[in-house]
C-alpha cells in the first residue's frame, strides 16, 4: 500500500523520521504542523493545530493513510496532555474515519495506563482508547524512550553536563529499553505496508538503568561527571520549582523536569513481553552504541 500519507507531528523528532522513511517508501506525504515552514520542501505541509476540527478535518481530506506522533513532554498553556494526546488523537481518528481514510497508525507510549499516577500515561491510554474507538483496526506503538541525532533525552542531560559538575537524576534505578528513531519509523511502515492493527510494544536490544545510561552518555562524550541520584520527594520539589518558574515566564522558559514526570519515573520502562513488537514486524532493533557516538561524540 502506497499513496498519500497525512502525518500528524511530522515536523518533531519521531515525525521527521516517519516522513524520511515514507518518502523512501514511495508514499507522497502531507505533514500537518503548526508551522508548515518549517518543513521540508519535498512534502506536502499544511497548517493544522490538533485541538481544531476544521484543520484536522483539511488535514485529513484525501488521505489513504494517517500517522500520528503528536506528544508532548510537559503540558504549556492550552496544550495540556488532555488537548493533545488524549482529545487530539481521538480527533485524528474521528476526522479519519468520516474522510474514508483506509489505515492508521499511532504512536503511544510504554506505561499507557488509565490507572497510571502519571497524567501523562493516563492520557496516552486516553487516546488509545479514542484511536480505537474511531479506527478499530488501527495499529497502536508503545515505545520506550527513543534515542537518535535529535532526541530530547541524551541530548538533554549532554547540554546539562556541560554547565555542571554533576548530572542529577530522579529514579535513578528506573530501568529504560531505549529504541531507535530509524527502528520506530521501520515499525510504522511495516503497520502501513501490511495493514497491521492491534498493539505493539517497542523496545531496543538493551535494558538499562536510568543512571547506567547517564554513565553511558558522559563515556561517550568523554566527560567525567558525577551522577547523582535523588530521591522522589526532592524530584517533586524541584518538579514545583520549575514548574512555577515556567508558569510565571508565560511558558518561555521550558521546566527540565515536572512532577508528573517524576510520577512516571517511578515504574520501569520496558517491553512487558504481553505483546508483538519489532521482531514480529521484521525489524531488527538498533543497539545503542551503533547510534549514540555519531551524535554524542566518542571517548
């Protein structure tokens, strides 16, 4: 199956790497974004903000097929984790379903849970549930963190670790499977390509605690850091502290961590082996030290 394929959040990380792959595939591609001009000139952009029917409604229009990376890290203004991936999705779904759209496909998160303490799982159960509803044979991806050239997590606490002599990490023990970028774009053709539905769960070759990653990170940028651990309720203090400060800067200043996200980082992150995942789509997970030098430099 190849034809028009109308991806949401196509401008973002995951996003840009969904568009690179479809383009090599052979789809012609529309991207729905805030800001079409920030997009590459070989697809189609159209300017489309989630939260509205109309434009998700124009974004859809023609469509063989719908992908939608739309997620967020912390909530700012009117884009709550409510708006976008519980209500946005549905939306996508909804608009899709009434356009004739023939197969979508949605990028969740491992942890989706509707009894998660975490806001942000339990809206990305939310928007499972409202993909479903709308598209039944939808195929549902749950990844674990993902790493690659732009990611929002190694590069994040590389930035950090060069302004201070430690890295301060909250759920130090919390165990990550990190999956490439490249490897989640492969999943997502394989749901296009074969009309995949159901539920998978992606996660890399590795499993790893949150502080052995740090180690990893710092080995291949050649720093020696300390990596220091802190506890939840210190985790929830400075989550308040930033989250006031990007509060009362109107959202300009970004908070480099959130009491929700300390809430999620209380339970591992990992594949639980209840469902397929890349293996059963043919896609032979990328290892992190065959990505993480090209990027984060090597010792």
């Amino acid at each position: 199956m190849a034809g028009l394929l109308t991806i949401f959040g196509g401008g973002g990380f995951v996003g840009r790497a969904v568009t690179a792959r479809a383009l090599a595939g052979g789809w012609r591609v529309r991207v729905a974004v805030r800001t079409p001009s920030k997009v590459a000139d070989d697809v189609e952009a159209v300017a489309c903000n989630i939260r509205s029917d109309e434009e998700v409604a124009h974004a859809v229009a023609g469509s063989d097929a719908v992908v939608n990376c739309v997620g967020i890290l912390a909530q700012s203004g009117a884009d709550t984790f409510e708006a976008l991936q519980a209500d946005g999705a549905t939306r996508v779904a909804r608009m899709a379903a009434e356009a004739g759209v023939g197969h979508m496909v949605h990028v969740s998160s491992i942890g989706a849970d509707a009894g998660s303490p975490s806001l942000y799982q339990r809206t990305k159960a939310a928007g499972e549930a409202g993909v479903l509803t709308h598209m039944p044979d939808a195929m549902i991806l749950r990844p674990s963190i993902i790493f690659g050239p732009d990611d929002s997590f190694f590069n994040r606490f590389a930035e950090l670790s060069k302004l201070s002599p430690f890295v301060p990490v909250v759920g130090a023990g919390t165990r990550f499977q990190p999956v490439y970028v490249g490897d989640v774009a492969e999943a997502v053709m394989a749901g296009l390509t074969e009309g995949r539905g159901g539920l998978y769960e992606l996660g890399g070759p590795e499993v790893e605690r949150f502080d052995a990653l740090m180690h990893r990170m710092l080995g291949h940028l050649g720093r020696k850091r300390l990596v220091l651990p802190l506890p939840a309720p210190v985790g929830m203090l400075m989550g308040l502290g930033f989250e006031t400060l990007s509060a009362v800067s109107g959202g300009r200043i970004e908070p480099q961590i959130t009491r929700d996200q300390v809430r999620n980082l209380g339970a591992d992150n990992v594949v639980s082996g209840a469902f397929p995942g890349l293996a059963e789509l043919g896609v032979e997970p990328t290892a992190m030290g065959e990505i993480l030098p090209g990027y984060l430099g090597k010792p």
